[in-house]
C-alpha cells in the first residue's frame, strides 16, 4: 500500500514540475489558446454542470448554443463525459478555468498511476514501473498534444484495459469481463478514439494469443525467391 502512496506522490509531483507554472495560475490561465479546442473542452464542462445541476435536465441535451430543432443534441460531440463528472464537484467550489486545470492535472496523474499497475503487473519491478508511468504520462507527444486536446491526457483506461485483458486471460472470471467492459465505456467517455484503441488492443491481443509463427528453414532458391518477391514489391510501391 505504502508504494502506491509513493508512487501517487510523485505523480502528483512530476504534473506540477511538467506543467510548472501553471499551478500558481490555475484560475486565470488555461493549457492551451481559448480560441481554439481548448476553449470547448472548458465549455463542455461548464455546459455539463449547467444542464445536470442547474437547468436539472440530460446533459446531452443544451440550449446554451444555437439550434433550430430545439436543444442542441450532444451526444455525437467529444463530450469528455468522464471528466466533466470530475469536474462537477470542483466547479462550484474553484471556478470553472481552475477546475477545468485541476482535471487536467489529475488525468495526468492517473494516467501515470494506471500505466504502473500495468507495468509493475508484466515486470514486477516497482522503480521501472513507476518510470514507464512517468515516461508514458509525461511523453512528449502526450504534453504537446494534451495541452490543446484536453482529452488526449486522459489515457488511464487503455492501461487499465490492457491490465484487465491479461488478467481476464487468466482467470477467465466473468467479473473481469464485465469490468472490460466497464473499461471500454470509461475509455469511450474520456475520449471517443481511446474506445477504439481499446478495441484494437483487444484484437491484436487475441490475435497473438491464437496464432502461432514458426519458422521453417528454406532451401537456397527460396531465399532468392524471395527476395526477388521483396524487390517486385519495392518496385510496384515505387
């Protein structure tokens, strides 16, 4: 228990350091431009709060932007359901651009949390899994693009897919099947394309499980077969 304490810790550290400074501005300024994706991903949470706890009505549904068929339909747009709940307590009590950050800073940190339990599970190291938590979280393409694509930092449910994949394989408990699915529907409310990943994860991890590649040695004239096949095929794609 003490090292997932540990572990939290210096997430929580590593978000500040990595997003430094930001935490001093939480109320004032935001991860990326206003004007651009940014700003609607502030808008979806503050929209959320206003349907569900305000006008108490389906948050799918809005009149707070223009329709000409009644409230505006929601639910094909990346809502970022998962989030926005996150955000629901701390809107009231923070603001919605300081909530809008601390959200963003806890999906870091459990996106590096998530990415430790699947690696301390594959290599049972403690010090190497909480560096590919950090490696994952705070990777380079996951800090330039999540600072504009809010949703893109909330990758937790692929790792925790993958963690319950393996552990499904093994124990085949219909509780681990039913908590997959529970994953998916978590990935899919964080960010539509995470539910695909998780669905291509799935096939390649089933597919490896199934098939199995042996190699055959190959008389002499195979080898130049083939690698006159690997030329006629350079060609064509050229």
């Amino acid at each position: 228990m003490r090292r997932h304490v540990y572990a939290l810790l210096g997430y929580a550290a590593a978000a500040v350091a990595c997003r430094w400074p930001l935490p001093l501005h939480l109320g004032t300024h935001l991860t990326g431009s206003p004007a651009g994706d940014t700003g609607v991903y502030v808008w979806n949470q503050w929209v959320f709060q206003r349907e569900l706890l305000d006008q108490r009505r389906v948050p799918y549904f809005t009149d707070a932007i223009f329709s000409l068929t009644g409230p505006a339909n929601l639910s094909l747009h990346n809502y970022t359901l998962f989030q926005d709940l996150v955000a629901l307590p701390l809107i009231r009590a923070f603001g919605v651009v300081a909530a809008f950050n601390l959200v963003y800073l806890l999906m870091t940190i459990l996106t590096g949390y998530a990415t430790f339990l699947l690696a301390r599970r594959v290599s049972g190291g403690t010090v190497e899994s909480w560096l590919a938590g950090l490696l994952f979280a705070w990777s380079p393409i996951m800090v330039t693009r999540g600072g504009g694509h809010f949703s893109l930092v909330a990758a937790a449910p692929l790792a925790v897919f993958l963690l319950l994949l393996l552990r499904a394989c093994e124990r085949q408990r219909v509780r681990d099947a039913v908590a997959l699915g529970v994953t998916l529907a978590w990935a899919a409310a964080s960010d539509a394309y995470y539910a695909v990943y998780c669905l291509l994860l799935a096939a390649v991890f089933l597919v490896a499980r199934v098939l199995t590649l042996r190699r055959r040695p190959a008389p002499p004239r195979a080898a130049v077969r083939r690698t006159l096949d690997v030329l006629l095929a350079c060609a064509g794609a050229l």
